[in-house]
C-alpha cells in the first residue's frame, strides 16, 4: 500500500513539472574544480543552502540534476549580464563544467523505502560558489540567480552553527553577522524569526513554522534581537532569519538569512488561467521559464520561437529580461495574435518585435523573423513544437521537428544568413516514438547535428505515455 501511494504522488508530480529526470549526457553539478569542492572545509567561504519547488509533495522524481543545472545557467547569465567573463565569456559560458558545489542537505536513510530516499535527500542542498577570479559578491549573484530561477523556491546565506539558540546569537553578536540591522542599511527593515524542523519526510511550501521553538528561540536569543531596529512583521518581513534543525550540520541548529525567493511571483502572473490568449497545450510557466534560463538568457538576446503557439516562452523571456528582443513564428490561423499582444502588453512587458504567420520552414519566413532584429541572427531559439498524433502515424517518414530546424539552420548558415548565432543555443522538446519493435527516435543524431554547426549540452527526458516520450535538449552553436 505505501508503494502505491509513493507510486501515484509520483506519477502526479512528474505531470506537474512537466519533464522529468535526466538520462544521458545528464548534467553533473559535482564536475566542479577540487579548489570548489574544498569550499566546505573554507570557513571564509560563503555557503548558501537552497531549496528547490516541487518540496511539499511527499515523493517526486529525480529532478536535481536539472534544478542544477537551471540554477547555474542563471547564475552565468547574471555574471554575464554584470560584465564579468569580459573577454572570457565564450570561454566560461561554453564549457559544461558548473560553478557551482552542490550537496545534500537532507538525510533520510534508513526512513523511507531505499528508491525514495534520494528524492527527499536532494529537495534542499548546500551550494558553495567560488567567484573570486571575478571579483565578484557571490550572495548578491546567487540572489540575482534565485529570483529568475523556476526551479528555486528559496536561498538562503548561511551564518553560522551551534547546538543552542543561545549559542547562535552570541556567535552572531561577535562576528557582527547582523550589524546591517542594528546600525546600517537594513536598520529600519522589518524583520522575524523563523524555526523549520527538516527531520520528517514532508517539508516545503506546507510546513508551518514550529511556535514552540521560535518562542524558545527568541526568548534565548532576546539580548540580540532587541538591538534590530525594525519592527518585527509576521506576515511580510523585509528580513526574515531562518534557524533549521534536522539537516546535515557539525551542530543541532543551522543560522540562515534568507536571501530570495525563486521566480514563483513572476511565474503565477503568466499562468494559463490569467492569460488572454492560450492554446489547447499552453506551456506551464515553470516548464517555459526553465528552458529559457537553460538558453543562458542574457540582456539585449535576440529570441526567437519557430512555432510559437501562444508565446509561452516569448512571454518568459521578456518577464526575465526586459531587454530581450523577441519573435515568433506561428502558422495556426486559429491564434489570435492580437490577444498575444495584448498578453505582452497588459503585463508591462516590451512589445514583441515581430509576431509572424507563417511557416518556419520557409526560407523567407525565416528572414522575415531576422529582418525584425536588424537582420542579425538569433542568441537563443526556444520552442516546443507541435507533436502527438503525427509523430505516431508519419514518424517513419517525418525526420521530426527538431531535425527540421537544424536542417534550417544548416541551410541558412551555407546561404550567408546564419539563423543562429555561434555560441547561442536551442533549448527546445523533441518527441520520440518507442515500440515494441523498435524506438522510432525524432531525436538529432551526431551527423545531422555536426551539419548544422551544433553541439549537445545536455537532454532530459520525460515520458508521456507506455509509446511517447519527449526530451527536452540544449544544444550550443558551435560555427
């Protein structure tokens, strides 16, 4: 009985996110530098813990691995929106290798059936970052990062340990951790105290804070707190200090301030069910604000979406970046392109720079959509096209959609008019069609993607039904 239930909440969740774990090629947060997986034991190093949505289900899939790599795509397009890589970008932005360490920081072995055990253990981790060739603040990089992030629900600096809440504020007191709120820039902000236990296997959005110990806490805590300058605020804290227990420290309780929450504001505000114009699969925001944070969206980025639909993911990249310049290509005569105007416009977003009836695979299509960015080509191409009954009746004969658009893109490149610029990337799902016979694959195979000037970063996959599945991929142009 307990597996099945296991089983279904499952099986629900992975519909809720929409794409599942990673296999093969899958991104490894651990492929860092030795000098950043020797952070831990760095105590002037900063450490931040963060904790990924999809937490207050009791079981869901494997999904780490893509929440990492989401977070460090964002966390290089801050540091290169903030000019740091200078002429280092393509080196640094190029490589697969993260920035960034992470480690669980939950443990429940010996708790729960052994095939659940990494799901939970992995909900929440420390992060250790290393930025000091870009001299650059790690905390207020990383919180750039959280607040576009789909996959974030909250970061948190981490202060310091102890085995009292009296210790805790002592350490507090004499490191100064919190002069900011006694005597500077943050003196008059509101501010609370929060107590999370981590040590059950239920945990996120519907935990409660435990009243008995934030009673104990502030009371032990008392000859630190009184020095704040601000009012204390239950419901909406300027500052809110987060003391955990029941994860893995040297000490019983975990010092934290919580520096962000992920993009779920921003996210909520582009739900289907608030959007003028939706067709019969609109993307979820979380799902469309992950691929374009995968494309390593950057300011002043020229985007394009080939099959457009709605504008899901246009939607999600003028939301993260205002100034993004984006285009879509859609040829449904049954979208309404002037409610997708207004879409755009009724949220406060910059106006689409092109909105085209067409089809991409037209090579005047095509230019059309460049001719709407200045005739230059595209930093990032970012879609989700149409797929279902034609991949199950004419995949034999059909090489697929994704193979269409590298096929595009070859084409374009040879012709002098590239439709995708060198280091740029395509983060997009590709259906694939599996039998008992044999797996009819829409995926781009070595040949089709060395043609085009394009290479694999990494795929995800996320299976539909016992026959379909799809993939979402990120390739990087590489000529």
């Amino acid at each position: 009985m307990r597996s099945q239930l296991f089983t279904s909440i499952l099986v629900f969740f992975c519909c809720k996110i929409n794409y599942a774990a990673f296999t093969s090629r899958r991104y490894d947060g651990r492929r860092v530098s030795q000098k950043l997986l020797q952070l831990n034991d760095d105590s002037s190093s900063p450490e931040y813990l963060i904790q990924w949505r999809g937490a207050q289900s009791e079981g869901f899939s494997d999904f780490a691995g893509q929440c990492q790599f989401e977070f460090d795509c964002c966390t290089k397009s801050v540091l290169v929106d903030n000019e740091v890589f200078g002429s280092g970008l393509r080196k640094v932005v190029g490589n697969d290798k993260s920035m960034l360490a992470f480690r669980n920081a939950l443990d429940y072995s010996n708790r729960l059936e052994k095939d659940y055990e990494s799901w939970f253990d992995s909900a929440m981790q420390y992060v250790n970052v290393d930025f000091s060739e870009f001299n650059s603040d790690p905390s207020e990089i990383l919180t750039k990062a959280s607040a576009r992030s789909a996959s974030t629900r909250s970061l948190y600096l981490v202060c310091m340990e102890a085995d009292t809440f009296k210790e805790l504020a002592d350490i507090a007191m004499e490191q100064e951790t919190f002069e900011d709120m006694i005597s500077g820039r943050n003196k008059d902000a509101s501010w609370c105290v929060r107590v999370r236990r981590m040590d059950r296997a239920h945990f996120g959005k519907k935990l409660r804070n435990s009243s008995k110990l934030v009673m104990q806490a502030t009371r032990e805590m008392s000859d630190m707190l009184r020095k704040f300058g601000g009012k204390v605020d239950l419901n909406a804290p300027e500052q809110t200090l987060y003391i955990f227990t029941g994860i893995e420290s040297k000490k019983k309780y975990v010092l934290t301030r919580k520096l962000s929450d992920g993009a779920s504001s921003i996210m909520k505000s582009l739900s289907p069910k608030l959007r003028l114009c939706v067709t019969s699969t609109p993307l979820r925001p979380l799902v469309s604000f992950s691929m374009v944070n995968m494309g390593m969206l950057s300011k002043n980025f020229n985007v394009l979406d080939p099959f457009a639909g709605s504008c899901s993911t246009l939607l999600a990249a003028a939301s993260i970046e205002s100034s993004c310049k984006v285009v879509g290509v859609e040829r449904s005569i049954y979208v309404d392109f002037s409610r997708v105007h207004d879409d755009f416009s009724s949220r406060g977003l910059p106006k689409l720079r092109g909105l085209i009836r067409g089809d991409s695979s037209k090579r005047e299509i095509r230019e059309m959509a460049r001719n709407c960015v200045s005739n230059s080509p595209f930093d990032l191409i970012v879609c989700d096209p149409p797929y279902g009954l034609r991949e199950k009746l004419n995949q034999e004969r059909d090489p697929g959609p994704i193979v269409e658009l590298l096929r595009w893109i070859k084409d374009d490149r040879n012709n002098g008019t590239p439709l995708l610029k060198v280091g740029g990337r395509i983060v997009a799902f590709c259906p694939t069609l599996e039998s008992n016979e044999s797996a009819i694959d829409g995926m781009p195979d070595d040949e089709q993607m060395i043609e085009a000037g394009v290479r694999m970063v990494t795929k995800m996959k996320q299976p539909m039904n016992e026959a379909l599945s799809r993939w979402l991929i990120v390739l990087e142009c590489i000529e």
